[in-house]
C-alpha cells in the first residue's frame, strides 16, 4: 500500500477489547477529520489468541507488528496465561524483545482542570530500560534468571549492559533536549547494586557528557519515591532501569491523576507500540468502567513518534489533535470516566473525545 498507514490492533486481555474500541473510535475520527488513511489490521493475542489459535501469542503476530507502521497493543493478563508448554507466551514481552523495543517512554502529567493528587502539577516522563534489569531474557541461566539451588534459597539474576545502558540514556536526553526545563534525572540503587547499577550510571554520566545543554542529577529509587510524593513537579525526564522504572510509572501517573489516564510508548530503533501503562484490570473488565485515555494517549505518542520518523506533519498534528481533545474532555468534570469521579462509561467517554477531535481540527 503505497498510501496511508497500516496499523495492527491487538485487543488483549481484561479491559483491553473494550478501550481497544474505544480508542479506535477516537482514530476514525482524527482519520476523518485530516484524512490520514489508516488501514487496521485486527488479530487476537491473549486469551482469545489461545482459543482460536493454541497461543496467547501465535508467531503470525510478531511478523504482522513487523509488517505494520505501527501497533496499538491492549492489556494482557499473562500472569494467568498457562505454562509456554499449553501455549502461554507474554505479547508484550515478546513484542519487546523480537521488535527490540528498548525504551518504553511513559509520561506522568497533570491535566488542567483535574488537581493532581500531591498539590503540585506534574509534567514528567520517565524513560524505562525496557528489555534488561530482571525482566531480561536471562535464558542463558538456569530457570531464566530465578533459581533455587536449595529449597530453602531463591536467587534472581538482574542483567545490565553497558549497550543497553547507553542507549536507553541516549534516548532520555534526546526526549530532554525537545522539552522546555532540558533536565535528566538518572534513578538508581548503586549504593547497593554496586556493580550493576554501577555500570548503569557510568553510562549514563558518559552519555550527559555528550550533552552539556541538559542540566543533570542523580537519585536514589528510594529517595526517588519519596521526592515524588512532596514534589513532583520538580522532575523533568527521569531515566531508569527497567523494574524502577515500571513501579516508578506508577507512582507518577497516580500522582498526576489516574492510572487510567497512563499512555505509553515502546519504542526501537525501527518499531513502535503503543500500550496503557496499567495491566488488564479484571475488576472491572466488561462493564464499560475503564477509563480508556491511556490507551487513547498511547495512540498519540505512536503518531509523534510516526510524524518524525516519516516526517509527516499531519501524523504530528494529530498527535496534537488527540492530546488537546483528551485535555479538554478531562477539565470538565461531567465528561470524566469513574476513577476520575466523573458519570461516563468508556464508550461515552471516547464518543465525547472524538467529538472534541472533530471540533478541534
Ligand atoms: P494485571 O495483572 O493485568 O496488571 P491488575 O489486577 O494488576 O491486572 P491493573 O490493570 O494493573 O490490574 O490495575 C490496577 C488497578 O487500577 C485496578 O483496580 C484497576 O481497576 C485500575 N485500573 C487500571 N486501569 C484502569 C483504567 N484504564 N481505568 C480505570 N481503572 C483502571
Ligand atoms: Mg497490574
């Protein structure tokens, strides 16, 4: 297709099928509204993967991602998939790694009108290692990096590289260099994980070398939680390894407002997806409660990121178109979605949002 951007969509697990919808819904409208041609290819992952095809994650969906400009992944609930025997494989882990996407980008901000939930507005992005630390694909050591040598003793291995180290740096100051403040923060335990946090940090300090126009510091993970709770507006691009950057995303998009608003973005050299920050949420699977902006907010960031990469102007715009009308049906608070106190299910909310994208553009 010589035309247009081919998207793969893969619903997932829990709430996915239905902010999956719902953010869809928000993407015809952007589509209408700059006739951006998006082309979705639908295929299953997850639980329905499993019943149609034998595997939570058939290899037919890691050629298709490969194939595609971009994929829009919706939660899974893995930690209930079957042993990789019956046919349980993790997509997300398994898209991160055969796609190579080694930086999951996970902003943390405020939206106007909502208070955030410590005092102090937050606009943030943390920059997670997204393939090493102890989620790594540690095949090489008995029982992939967690073992017991006796029944009594478990041990984990964590797996930092001076690569991965570096580039994951790398892709924190390049995102500072694009923001107003210009400010990396490294997150670390080098106090303890001398070696391995160690090496982390000595990578990171090379790469700030490289740029001297982006202000720099260092925190401790532990310290870290706490500076965000009395103040997180202070921070600017936070980058980390993979486990403190995961629970750390968290804490912010919290603090920010809601887990329900947490975009995210896994990103390689070639290869993007767009994913929520929170997992499956079966608590409130199949009654239209979700809150879908993170997924909506993730599909934003994989449209920035296609607007670079393709040097596409119009993708940039409707990066801009979403984020705006995400913004505007937040400030009002009879337009919000339950866990932000608000009356609408997630469908509503979606149609609200892409009403305000045809007004925006
Ligand atoms: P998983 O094992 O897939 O991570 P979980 O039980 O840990 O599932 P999460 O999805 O991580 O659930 O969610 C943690 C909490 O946040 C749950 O109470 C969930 O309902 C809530 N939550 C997560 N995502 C959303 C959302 N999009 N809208 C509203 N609430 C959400
Ligand atoms: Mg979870």
């Amino acid at each position: 297709m010589s035309e247009g951007l081919r998207l793969l969509v893969l619903a997932g697990d829990g709430i996915g099928p239905e902010i999956t919808r719902a953010a869809l819904n928000v993407l015809a409208a952007v589509d209408r509204a700059l006739g951006l041609h998006l082309h979705f290819e639908h295929t299953e992952v997850g639980f329905a993967a499993l019943e149609a095809h034998g595997s939570t994650c058939p290899d037919d969906v890691i050629v298709r991602a490969r194939l595609a400009h971009g994929v829009i992944l919706g939660p899974v609930s893995h930690l209930e998939y079957p042993p990789p025997d019956r046919g349980g494989r993790n997509p997300s882990g398994a898209l991160r790694k055969q796609l190579d996407l080694y930086a999951n980008i996970r902003p943390a901000r405020s939206r106007v009108g909502f208070p955030p939930r410590c005092g102090h507005d937050v606009d943030l992005v943390i920059v997670r290692e997204n393939t090493e630390g102890f989620y790594a694909d540690r095949t090489m050591f008995f029982g992939n990096g967690e073992f017991m040598p006796t029944p009594d003793l478990a041990l984990a291995v964590r797996k930092v590289t001076r690569g991965g180290s570096i580039r994951i740096a790398e892709a924190a100051f390049e995102i500072a260099m694009q923001r107003p403040r210009k400010r990396v923060t490294a997150v670390h335990k080098a106090n303890v994980l001398r070696v391995s946090d160690g090496l982390f940090l000595e990578c990171v300090r090379d790469v700030a070398k490289r740029f001297p126009e982006v202000a720099y510091e260092e925190r401790l993970i532990d310290a870290m939680a706490a500076h965000l709770v009395r103040n997180a507006s202070e921070f600017d691009v936070v980058v980390t390894t993979n486990m403190f950057g995961d629970i750390l995303s968290d804490q912010a998009t919290e603090i920010a407002g809601s887990l329900g608003m947490a975009a995210s973005l896994n990103v390689g050299a070639e290869h993007a997806v767009a994913q929520a920050q929170h997992g499956s949420a079966p608590d409130i699977a199949g009654q239209d409660r979700a809150n879908p902006s993170s997924l909506i907010g993730s599909a934003a960031m994989l449209f920035a990121w296609l607007g670079e990469k393709r040097n596409d102007d119009r993708l940039t715009r409707a990066a801009e178109i979403i984020e705006a009308a995400l913004d505007a049906a937040i400030a009002k608070p009879e337009w919000r979605t339950g866990d932000l106190g608000g009356p609408l299910g997630t469908q509503a909310f979606a149609d609200r949002v892409g009403a305000l994208v045809d007004e925006l553009a």
